[in-house]
C-alpha cells in the first residue's frame, strides 16, 4: 500500500459509511437516498484498478471494508432521536449486509475488470459494475430487510419494509424491499453508464500525475 493508495481507501470508506446511514431513508415511494452514494463505491474501484492494477484495487476494497465495518460498527452505537422514537444511526443488519455485500460484490467487480481490461476502454468498467451492482442489491436487500433473517438482529423493527405491495406499485404483490431493491438496481445501471466519462476523465487524470 502506498499513499497513492490513500485517497482511494478514503472515498470508499465515506462512501460506505454515508451509504449505510442514507440507505434507512426513503427518497420518494421505491428509492433510500443511499441508492445515489453507494455506487460510486464502483467508480472508485475501477479508477484504481484502471491506474494501479488489479492488486492495488484489491487493497483498496480490503482497507474501505475494514475502515468502512469499524464506521458502521460504530453507528450502530449511536443512537438519533426522530418521530418520537429512538433508533441507531446504523443497524446491524444494514452493517452486517453492507459489508458482505460490498466486498463480494467489489472483488468480483475487480476480477471482471482485471478479465477485461485490455479491451475497449469502456467495456470493463461497464460490464464489472453491472455485474457488481446486480450481486450487490441482491445481497445486501436480503440481508439488510427479508423477514427470514429476523433472527441477525431480533431487536430490530423491519416490518416497515415486510409491507406487502405491488411491485413498483403496478407489479405483482410482494414485500417493499423487492420494490427498494428493484429500484436501486436500475439507479446503479443508470449510474454505471453516466459514470464512464468521469471515468474516463479521472483514469486520464490520475495516469498522467501518477
């Protein structure tokens, strides 16, 4: 690790951090505000797997995730007051869900680049964030709000999100978090696409200083 690393491990353990917090929030019916933090966790990893390699990317996504666990551990001891209730800022089930989903789905993002990388510029970080990204909300939703994992954190009220509804409001009937998880899908598929030019623009920058 070299402290051209540093800014790297930084931004992702924000992002995790802020993402942990902000997924608990509610952005209009089917989105948290987390859905729009959390996938820059991606343009992260492939500027430093573009810039330093596969290696360097791999350190990077293990120091986030530890710096970004002992964060969100921590959030889970800090208590906010709100609607008249009191509630952790981080539960351990989005703690838990964050991280397991995080580094599965980063690793796999960097082996994918790492596979694909002597193609067209664009076709790694796509495909890898794609990939990623679908492996992530699928992990991390389950984990964070399904019923059947209750017992992680028996303590911790998430009927809100066993709501039985219509996907998307006009799909089959099935719990809000399938709805939360659809919607934050497409927001990280939209997101990988609008992030290939700062892609493009920060890898130029960085190589040129490195």
């Amino acid at each position: 690790m070299t402290r051209a690393h540093l800014p790297g491990i930084l931004a992702m353990a924000a992002i995790v951090v802020a993402s942990n917090i902000l997924v608990q929030h509610l952005f209009g019916n089917w989105l948290t505000w987390g859905a729009f933090t959390y996938p820059l966790a991606f343009l992260v990893t492939d500027v430093m797997n573009r810039v330093y390699g596969a290696q360097a990317a791999r350190k990077v996504v293990f120091a986030g995730f530890l710096v970004g666990v002992v964060c969100s551990l921590i959030g889970t001891q800090v208590m906010l007051q709100g609607d008249g209730f009191t509630f952790p800022a981080v539960t351990l089930r989005i703690a838990i869900g964050s991280g397991l989903a995080f580094l599965t789905a980063q690793l796999l993002d960097v082996g994918i680049f790492a596979a694909l990388r002597k193609g067209v510029w664009w076709k790694a970080p796509l495909v890898s964030t794609l990939v990623g990204s679908t492996v992530d909300t699928a992990l991390f939703f389950t984990i964070a709000f399904s019923a059947g994992l209750t017992f992680i954190e028996p303590g911790n009220d998430v009927s809100w999100a066993g709501e039985v509804l219509p996907i998307l409001g006009f799909g089959p009937a099935a719990p809000l978090w399938v709805s939360l998880a659809i919607a934050d899908w497409a927001v990280k598929l939209t997101l990988a696409l609008i992030a290939l030019a700062p892609f493009r623009w920060i890898t130029a920058r960085v190589a040129h200083t490195a």
